[in-house]
C-alpha cells in the first residue's frame, strides 16, 4: 500500500476581539436575580400547562433543551419537574450548541 497523501494540520490561529466580556462583565450586563434557567423553565412549563389545561400528573416526559443548564447533574428538566409538581416521569437534558467555525485552507 502505497501512502503518498498524508494530511496534517500545520498551523492553528484564533482571534479574539479588543472588546472582550468577562464572566463577570456579563453577570453585571444581565440581572437574573440568582434566578437559573431551571427557573425561567419552570416558569414556561406553568404556563403551557395552564394554557393547555393539562394538570402536572398529566405530563408523561419533559425535555429541557439548553446549552446553560444549572448543573451537569441533576439536569435541569429534574429540577423543572420538580419545582412545578411533576413526579414519576422520565425527564432530561439535550444540550448542542454551535462550537465555533473551522475554516481550512
């Protein structure tokens, strides 16, 4: 067998702009009042259910899907569940989030 071709990555770069946000720059930027997103999540459930006229003991699987979850484990749906009254179901987390552009030349 004959390996002529071989690929190779021979250079990485990055840019980074001047302006640069910190973790805490953006904390002072958005005021969550120590509000995480299981809250917000929580908050949407009641309200699709109250629209739906669905009761919690109704609701057979609930999916958060996030890229802030509060905790790696328990994932957020847990939590959401929990805080809205919904027991005895599968819930869980999907997280994706576009990690960047990778441009070959």
């Amino acid at each position: 067998m004959n390996i002529s071709n071989r690929a190779a990555i021979t250079a990485v770069h990055g840019y980074v702009p001047p302006d640069v946000l910190t973790n805490a720059d953006l904390a002072r930027m958005v005021n969550g009042q120590g509000l995480g997103t299981s809250h917000m999540g929580a908050e949407a459930v009641r309200g699709l259910l109250t629209k739906t006229n669905t009761s919690p003991e109704d609701v057979e699987l609930l999916i958060c899907a996030t890229t802030t979850p509060d905790f790696v484990h328990p994932c957020t749906a847990n939590l959401i569940c929990d805080m809205v009254g919904i027991r005895n179901i599968g819930s869980f987390d999907v997280q994706a989030a576009c990690s960047g552009f990778l441009y070959a030349l």
